[in-house]
C-alpha cells in the first residue's frame, strides 16, 4: 500500500510510520512539526520508501501518485499541548479533517480516524462501549479537543455515507517511546520526574483512573482495523484500569528512587473514570492487547533513561 500518514512525527505516527515501512508499505508523512519532531522518523530516514512533507493539513494538500489509504493522526493530542494550541487543535480536527477526507475521496482511498476515548468526556458509563455518546462539556478547556474530535468523526460519518470507505479508532491512553519528556502527560510527566530526582505530580487525591495501552498493541490494532471492513468507531486500548497514584507509585518504584510524591489540583475537566469496553475490536479485529501495564512501562522508563539528560526538564505542565 501506499499510504498518506498525518501526524508522522508525532509519537503514534512515528510507530506507525515504522509498523508500514516495515511491512513493505510506503509512507507519505505528513507533518507541521507542531508538536512532533522529524527527530521521531531519524530511525526510518535510509528508507527509500519514506517521503516527508512538512505541510499544514488544514491547508488542501494534493499528492502525486496513487494513495491507498490516507491515516489522519495529525492533531495536539497531550491536554498542556491542546491547551497550548487551542485554536490549531479546533482547526485540525475540523478542517483538517476535512481537507484529510477530500484528499482521500479524490484517489478513492481508505481513510482512517485517529479519534479518542475524549469523545466519552467525564464518562457517566463505565467500562466505555462505542454507543455511549458521552459527557463532554462543550466549553470546558479540554472542548478543544474533545469537540474537534467529535466534530472529526461526524465528518468521517458523512462522508462515509457518501461512499467514502472509512474507519474511526477510538484510541485510549497510550504511552511509550518517543512521547516528549516534557508534553504534560502523566506517564512522561512521572518518568521525568522520578529520573530527575523532582517531586512526582498527582493531580487531585490520585483517585482518578486511566487504562493505559502500550504503543506495540496500539499500532496492531489500528493496522488490523485499517485492514477491516468495520466503518462504526472501534476502542482500541487495555482495559487495565489503575488510579493514577498507584501509576506514578508503579513508576517511582520502577525508577528505584526516593522520590515523593506531591499532590496538585486536579485540573478542570479531568474526567474521573476511564477504561475500554474491548468488546467490539476483539469480534471484528480478533485483537487484544498483549502488554501488560508494568511490563510496557519498563520498556518507557529504558528509552526515557536513555533521552532524559538531553531533553529538556519533564515539569509539570499543569500544576
Ligand atoms: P503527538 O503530539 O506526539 O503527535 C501529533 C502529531 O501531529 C505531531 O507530530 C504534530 O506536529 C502533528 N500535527 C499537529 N497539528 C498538525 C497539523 N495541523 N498539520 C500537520 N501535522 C500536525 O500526539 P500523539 O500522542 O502521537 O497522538 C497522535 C494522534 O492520536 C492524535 O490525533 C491524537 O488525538 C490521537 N490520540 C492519541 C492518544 C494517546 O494517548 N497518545 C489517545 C487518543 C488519541
Ligand atoms: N496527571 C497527574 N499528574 C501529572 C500529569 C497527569 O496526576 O503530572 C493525571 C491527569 O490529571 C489525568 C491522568 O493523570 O487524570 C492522565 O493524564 P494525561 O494527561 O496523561 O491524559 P488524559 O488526562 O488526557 O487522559
């Protein structure tokens, strides 16, 4: 295949840039460099089959050539970011989406959504089921990006019902290598800051869950539901619900260190509970997620060992 990938060096899109190359695909990656790097695809640059565009997807983009299938994860995606990008977070996940979509009609393409477990907000159903339509509050400071992304998927819908051969993945939590030490997720946020010997940040009383997906079981599950017939949203992510103090006390204790933690307001909007009703990618994917949380986390803290002295300091964005 030859596939159109936006948001290639972000830290998703550079897995599954890799995932592709990989399998003998090509890659067309597309980026605006906002919050990815081209650091991310440095590992797949020697592949002949790999072309980058630095390109702004809300702006149209033509590309020469046949295209399979057009991937669009290019959006903001940690909360300090979208609340850093509040408007280039609309624009991506409404016109750029758009745009994505025509792209795809215009070479009778796949098209596949990258969507969030966002769109199900502070969840008021629990385990999440791709039927539940959620609890946003349309004009909380996470609306940025939970509303694009509604609003993404509602375009996917329409032109799927206009012919357009469509999936949308559902992506919960996901962590691993190459996140950016310091985007203010609670996963890099923890890592950072029990490497660097700083107090570990538990925003509330640490009582809040998240389930978070290792980046291996996410890059098959998106593969297989690319290669899928399904056009209804799909959850991907492991239901290994944990609270957020038992998360960074898994860290610190991974880390080895002495480290405390501290705790700081929960930010408003933090949804309170979240975990995935897999129900549906295990009918029609046959998948599953295979890494456990401790397992993929030790497999995080090596690459963060490895980056941490030259990055910049994982602060806590929100705090
Ligand atoms: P990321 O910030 O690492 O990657 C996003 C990439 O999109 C970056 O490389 C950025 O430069 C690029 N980008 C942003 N706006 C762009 C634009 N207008 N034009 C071109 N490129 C642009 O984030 P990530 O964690 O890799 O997330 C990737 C995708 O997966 C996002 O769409 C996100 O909403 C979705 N997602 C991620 C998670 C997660 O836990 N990581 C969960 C749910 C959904
Ligand atoms: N979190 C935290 N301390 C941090 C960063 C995050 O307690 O330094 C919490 C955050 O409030 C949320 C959870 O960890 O309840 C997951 O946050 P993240 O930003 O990783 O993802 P999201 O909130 O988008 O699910």
């Amino acid at each position: 295949m030859r596939v159109v990938l936006t948001g290639a060096a972000g830290f998703i899109g550079s897995h599954l840039t890799t995932a592709l190359l990989d399998r003998g695909d090509a890659v067309v990656a597309v980026d605006s460099f906002l919050t990815g790097r081209l650091a991310n695809l440095q590992h797949v640059s020697d592949y002949d089959a790999l072309t980058v565009l630095e390109h702004d997807v809300t702006v149209p983009l033509e590309v020469t050539g046949h295209v399979d299938a057009v991937m669009h994860f290019a959006s903001p995606a940690s909360p300090a970011d979208y609340n850093a990008h509040p408007l280039a977070t609309l624009d991506v996940g409404t016109a750029g989406t758009r745009s994505m979509l025509e792209l795809a009609r215009s070479h009778r393409a796949r098209f596949l959504l990258a969507s969030t477990s966002e769109v199900y907000g502070d969840a008021q159903q629990h385990p999440q089921r791709e039927d539940y339509w959620g609890n946003v509050n349309p004009v909380g400071s996470r609306s940025v990006y939970d509303e694009a992304k509604r609003c993404a998927e509602a375009y996917t819908m329409a032109y799927c019902r206009a012919g357009l051969d469509s999936r949308i993945a559902r992506i919960f939590n996901t962590y691993g290598e190459r996140m950016r030490p310091n985007d203010g997720r609670a996963v890099p946020n923890f890592m950072s800051q029990a490497l660097l010997g700083d107090e570990v940040t538990v925003y509330g009383d640490g009582s809040h869950t998240r389930s978070l997906c290792y980046i291996s079981d996410l890059v098959s599950g998106v593969l297989l539901l690319l290669a899928s017939d399904e056009h209804l949203p799909v959850n991907l992510g492991n239901d290994e619900e944990v609270t957020v103090l038992n998360l960074a006390q898994r860290i610190l204790s991974l880390v080895g260190t002495d480290t405390s933690l501290t705790f700081r307001p929960l930010p408003e909007g933090d949804p309170h509970v979240r975990r995935p009703d897999l129900s549906r990618a295990r009918a029609v994917l046959g998948w599953a997620p295979a890494v456990r949380l401790d397992e993929g986390l030790a497999r995080t803290l090596l690459w963060f060992r490895s980056v941490i002295g030259g990055e910049s300091r994982g602060a806590s964005a929100r705090g």
